[in-house]
C-alpha cells in the first residue's frame, strides 16, 4: 500500500493517484511533466486556520504573516492577501511580485540580515508596514534613508532568544550565534536603545524566529518566555512597551509517515493562554502578537508529478535507480540537508510497492536525489512518480541548473486546473543572454 499522507491525496478506480481530487496522470498528460500542482482549497485551509487562530485566540491586531520565502509567485499572493494574512519578502524581487499581485503593502514585512541601500529605499518608498531590523548598520541605512525621503518607517527588531528547537542544524536559526538577528542576551537592550534614538524610525517591537520543522507549541512558549521577559526589562530600563511581539515561524509539516500530525488552531491557543498569562504577570499588556508560516501554509497543497526515464539495477546488494525528467533544479532540498519526501508511482498506485530504489533526478550530480531507499512498484520508462508536499521550498529554490526549464505551476481549483505560472521556454533561458 501506498502512503497517502494527507486527505487531499487518493487513488482513482484506474488505479490512478489523485490529488484535490484531480488524476494526477491526466494532469501530466495535459501539462506535461516535471510539473508543479497546487491545491487551492487546502491553501486557503491552511491559511484560514491562520488566520481565525491569531485573531480568535490573541486578538484584535494579530496576524499571521505568510514567509513568502517558502513559495513566491503572484498568485500566492493574491490567495494570502484575500485570506487576510500578512506577508514576509526577504528582498526587492519578492516585494515586487508581492506589489505586482496587488498585496496591501501595509501589512508587507521586509526581513533579512543584509537588505541593501536600494532595498531599504524601494521599501520605504513603497510604503511597506514594517522593516525587521536585522542589525545595527541596517538600523543607521534605515533612518537615514528614512529621514533623506522625510518618511518615519515602523520597524520590529529581530533579536535571537538563544533556543535550539531540535531541529536540523541548517534550519535552526534561534541560537545566539547566527548570521541573524542581534542576542536579546548582551546586546539586545542595546539594540532597542539605539533604535529609540534613531531618528527616521519608530520603533514597534521585537521579532524571533527560532527555527522551522517544529511540532508543537513549547518552543514558542521558551521563545515568548524570553521574549517577554525581555520586554519587560525594556519596559522598566528604558520606559518603552513594545506593541508588537512577532514570534516567527516554523511548524512543522507532514513530510513522512514518521512525521506526527499537529493542530495548528490548537498549539496557537496553547501558546496564546501562556503568553495572555505571562503578560499579567509581568504586567505588560498584550501586545499583537504575529507568527509567520511558511511551509505549514503550501507544503501540503503542493505536489510534483515526474515521467520515470530509466531503472538501473545491477543485482543483489547494490542501490536500484530510478531517474526521473526533473531533479535538483526544481527540488533541491535533498540535495541540500537531505531533506525527507514520500515518493509513489502515480500511475500505477495500487500496484505492490516491492521494489526499493533510489529515485534520482536528470542533474549531473551524484548528490543529485529526490529520495534514497523508497518502495515503489517496480516502475517503467514512463510511468509518473509523484512527490508529495512540495509545495514550500521547492519551486522558491528552482533553478536552471543545466539549462533545466522550470515547471509550470498548475492551480487545481473548483473550476478545474488552471496554469498559474506557464512552463519556461529555451527563449527563456537565454533571454539575459547578450
Ligand atoms: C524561513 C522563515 C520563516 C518560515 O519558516 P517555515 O518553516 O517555512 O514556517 C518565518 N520567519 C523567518 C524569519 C524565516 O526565516
């Protein structure tokens, strides 16, 4: 048997896998493959789990920002902005497909440990809502491209509370020393000093993000302990009380049948009760509180569907392979940190999964895999694979490497599959070329 995962994904009376509903096999047969599909039902779930858990549980001005990292296209946000979220852009070319789609630039946040002068400026000038301030130099840029454009810019301070979430060391950016942030230890009243000094910015309250994969709420709870601890000491050393606590993202989804499912609405109101009673106690009132969800907002709404080119296999006690049309160039994560995915041949789905082998891609890399040891019947050329929860970090991390195009992203919707981003062409591949 096939693992299914999650409801949206199934097997059709042709044996075929579908997914929102949608025969995946159909759907590489029409679009082509290496092909991207994204749910949009489950993504405006997901969101809208969001989106009621902030607002129900902590109130009136909290939020969910979606990190747009995890998947960046205009339609996305479109989608989130309806859906009433935020957005997170790490740099000009998100914001700008976030302006381009229409996001309201006043609930958009710039994040990133080196924005530049020119982004600080487009920023400001497009009259985004907030900077998370990474660093001191970026606080000095900030206000003296603020006060040159006579304009007072809202800004978050991304502090590092020091919390190892135990998770992948990669992803894991909570601890002090990192390319992120400043530590609240030592440095971080410091930071909040300066800021209130800075003339060109006003300061709104404090960020951290400390790390991604997390299932379940007590990190954010070790994270809100300090952070409020914080801006309690802030509070009584420099008379200011933050209004806004951005607790960042990072729940964790269901890549693998070893992964645990989560309530996300649930570990929202857990961690709401503990930071309503932490803030009595302290005496600080609530602040908006904001989260940024990246992958727990697409990953499960996306899938990948490849055509199977080859299977090698030279016998007893030496790795199958099998090559699929796609790779590294539209889903790197293995590569990477490699990074777990549940593999099934979508074209013959409930055929028995008896034949373990490594799924490779078409890029010259030997590190180049989707997955080492899965089960799959045996498959021919031909046949479709599927990757299922794909939809974060794959097509945001796609590249041309070898003069791969990039897939298509194809929308399933309640009137049927639409083209959300076309398939690239040679020509694009050497439109920058002189
Ligand atoms: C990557 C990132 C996120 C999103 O993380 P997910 O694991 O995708 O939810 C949110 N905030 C910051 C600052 C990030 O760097």
């Amino acid at each position: 048997m096939i693992q299914l995962l999650h409801s949206n994904i199934s097997v059709n009376s042709a044996g075929h896998l579908t997914f929102a509903g949608f025969d995946t096999v159909s759907l590489a047969e029409e679009f082509g493959t290496p092909l991207y599909l994204l749910d949009e039902k489950r993504l405006r779930e997901n969101c809208r789990t969001y989106a009621s858990s902030m607002r129900g549980y902590f109130g009136g001005g909290s939020m969910a920002l979606f990190a747009s990292k995890a998947l960046s296209f205009k339609g996305i946000y479109r989608i989130t902005a309806e859906e009433g979220l935020g957005a997170d852009v790490v740099s000009s070319g998100e914001l700008y497909t976030a302006l381009k789609a229409g996001f309201p630039p006043e609930r958009i946040f710039f994040h990133g440990n080196n924005k530049t002068d020119a982004d600080i400026r487009y920023g400001i000038e497009s009259g985004i809502g907030y900077f998370i301030v990474d660093g001191y130099e970026e606080l000095e840029a900030l206000g003296r491209i603020a006060s040159e454009l006579g304009r007072t810019q809202d800004v978050l301070l991304r502090l590092t509370p020091g919390i190892d979430p135990h998770t992948f060391a990669a992803v894991n950016t909570g601890r002090l020393d990192c390319q992120f942030g400043v530590p609240v230890l030592g440095q971080g009243m410091d930071f909040a000093k300066t800021a209130l000094e800075t003339p060109g910015v006003r300061l709104r309250g404090f960020h951290c993000h400390i790390g991604s994969q997390i299932f379940g709420w007590v990190p954010f709870r070790d994270a809100s302990d300090i952070m409020l601890s914080f801006m309690k000491e802030v509070k009584d050393t420099l008379g200011y009380e933050a209004e806004v606590l951005n607790l960042g993202g990072g729940f964790g989804i269901r890549y693998t049948e070893d992964d645990p499912v989560i309530d996300i609405g649930e570990q929202i109101g857990k961690t709401a009760a503990h930071v309503k009673a932490r803030c009595e106690k302290l005496g600080l009132s609530l602040p908006a509180v904001l989260m940024e969800p990246g992958r727990s907002i697409v990953a499960d709404a996306g899938m990948t569907i490849y055509t199977v080119g080859s299977v090698k296999t030279i016998g007893e006690g030496y790795t199958n392979f099998v090559s699929v049309d796609g790779g590294m160039s539209d889903n790197p994560r293995y590569a990477l940190y490699e990074a777990p995915y549940t593999v099934a041949l979508a074209s013959r789905a409930n055929d028995r999964a008896d034949f373990l082998c490594t799924v490779a891609g078409r890029c010259c890399e030997s590190g180049a895999l989707i997955q080492k040891d899965v089960y799959l019947p045996r498959p021919v050329r031909g046949d479709k694979l599927a990757v299922f929860c794909t939809g974060a970090y794959n097509y945001s991390m796609a590249s041309n490497y070898n003069r791969l195009p990039r897939p298509p992203i194809v929308m399933l919707t309640a009137e049927g599959p639409k083209i959300a981003v076309r398939r690239e062409t040679f020509e694009d591949l050497t439109a920058c070329d002189m």
